[in-house]
C-alpha cells in the first residue's frame, strides 16, 4: 500500500514594513491617477460648451476674436498655436537631442573621472533652473547671437522651403525659441541619456575593445545599440516639456496668431504662451476657451507621452532579440 502525501499550501506571510510600503506606493500611485484624472475633468467641463459651440473647428480654426460689441460670443480656433507648438517643439528636439547624446558620450567614457562628477552636478543643477531664467537669458544673451544664426541659414540655405524668407525679420522667430527650448531640455536628455549609456554590460565594450575596435567603435555598435531606448525616452521627457513651456516663449517669441511653418520667420507662439497672454483681459466666455485651449495641451501632451512608451518599448525588445 502505498501512503497519500498531503499536498501542503506554501505561504509567505510578508512583515509589516512591507505591507506598509505596499500601501504607501500603491497609494501615491493611485493619488497621482487621481489628480490627473482631476484636472482633465476640470478642464474639460469648464471647456465643454466650447467645443459644443465650436466643434473640431475649435482645433482646425485660424481665428481667436474674442466677444462681438454686444457681448456675444465669436469664433474661436487654436490651429495657429496649436501648429506653434509642434513648431518650436520639434525644432528644440532636433537641436538638443545631437548635443545631449555628444556631451552624454563624453562625460561617460571621455572625460576625466573628477571633471565627470562636476559635469553630473551641473547637470542635475541645469535640469532645475527655472524657465524665467531660460527665457532672460535667451532674451539678453541667446538672441543677438541666433539672428545671426538665422540670417546665415536664411542666405546659404534659403533654396529650402523651410528656411527661405522674404526680408530679414528674423527676431522673434520658431528658430530663436526652438533654441531657447533646446537649451531647457538639453539636461534633461543628457542626465538620462548618460544613465542609459552607463548601464552598458562592460563586457561588451571590452570585447569589442579586445576585437580590434577602437573607443568610437565600441560606442558605435555597443553602446549606442543598448541605449537607444533610453536615448528616446530622454527626447520624448523633453519633448513633452517643450510642449508646455510658457514663460522662456513668452519672453523671446513674438507671440502671433497665424500659422508659420517658416522657422526662420517673425511670429508664432504655443498654447501655454497664448492661455498666459490672453487670460487677464478675457471675458467669461474668453476663459472657457482658455481651458478648452489648455484641454487640447493636455492630451496632446498625453498622447506624446503613450507614444514615448511604446516607442520605448519596442526599442527594448529589438535590443533583447
């Protein structure tokens, strides 16, 4: 005869300071979805009757009137800033993201190991700095220098479309606040980028060393490779910031309200810098379109976000096959 075995139930009684930290990260967790879950029905319950009245014109429509003379509510559209934003927002990525992944190279596997430590610091001292100061200086500083910049563009380079323009009004210009944003995110992308780049196997780089390779080959095919997907999420953390930066465009952007794909040209602005400008002065009505305007900012920068993840994503799982 053979005896039966009682199958027994193993079970891990976890101490106290976990199931306390459990519930603290669960519960910061869940607060964060809250809250924004808050201001995303905050938003769009005050902009509701906005799109009701407008529609998809309120996103596809060029004109922002304000309140007729007998107080009665006019067109508003938001393309013009809407556009703005993708403007600025692209030309600040494609400046930065070359410059932070250069300066993130060198600090990891360049430079001086007691100058790396003064580079990390001033690093993570840029990433904080407030925008006003980004913005004062690209005023004072920045400026002078890009209209320069942009009429050496203008002149070698105006047979391309983007950057040909009649006449020399390039003050206040995408260029000039592209590179103002370039500046403000430039940290963030190197901090996270120089992150990604040191968590490289040193196996690897030694191998491909030992192969025959020099440095820039081992980066090139090693390096580089495994820290695409952090690279990407890096410039997609600054895209988003750039997105809804208010102040630094305010201070150097001529702020107008029609569609300019001209870089090179005076006159654009975002949706963070319009909502600033125009919600002192605006009527009752004006402030639903405000926060329908800040709505729109919101998902798009949403939508930036997802995007970023799955990019992310898939960039992982190219380099684990």
């Amino acid at each position: 005869m053979t005896a039966t075995v009682e199958r027994r139930e193993v079970a891990t009684k976890r101490p106290p300071v976990d199931k306390t930290l459990h519930f603290v990260v669960t519960s910061g967790a869940l607060t964060s979805l809250v809250v924004l879950g808050a201001i995303a029905g905050f938003l769009l319950f005050r902009g509701f009757e906005i799109f009701h009245d407008m529609g998809f014109g309120f996103i596809t429509g060029s004109t922002w009137e304000g309140t007729g003379a007998e107080g009665e509510p006019t067109k508003y559209g938001i393309a013009p800033m809407l556009v703005g934003s993708l403007v600025l927002s692209l030309v600040a990525v494609v400046v930065a993201v070359p410059l932070s992944v250069g300066t993130a190279l060198y600090i990891e596997f360049y430079a001086p190991r007691a100058l790396r430590r003064i580079f990390v610091s001033v690093l993570d001292l840029a990433a904080a700095i407030p925008s006003v100061v980004y913005g004062l200086w690209g005023l004072f500083v920045l400026r002078p220098l890009a209209l320069g910049w942009a009429a050496s563009l203008n002149r070698y380079l105006g047979w391309f479309p983007l950057f040909s323009v009649k006449g020399t009004f390039f003050d206040g210009s995408p260029f000039i606040g592209g590179l103002v944003l370039a500046v403000m995110i430039s940290p963030i992308i190197t901090s996270i980028s120089r992150e990604v780049f040191s968590q490289t196997p040193p196996e690897l780089v030694d191998g491909a060393r030992a192969l025959g390779g020099e440095r820039w080959a081992a980066i090139r095919h090693v390096v580089l490779p495994f820290g695409r997907s952090g690279v990407i999420g890096g410039a997609m953390l600054g895209l988003g910031r750039a997105l809804g930066e208010t102040v630094a465009i305010y201070l150097v952007v001529s702020i107008v309200f029609k569609i300019n794909l001209q870089i090179l040209f005076t006159g654009s602005g975002n949706i963070a810098s319009m909502i600033a400008l125009k919600f002192g002065e605006a009527s009752p009505y004006e402030v639903k379109a405000l926060l329908a305007s800040g709505f729109v900012l919101f998902v798009v920068t949403l939508l930036v976000n997802f995007a970023a993840s799955y990019i992310v994503g898939r960039s992982k799982r190219k380099v684990s096959a």
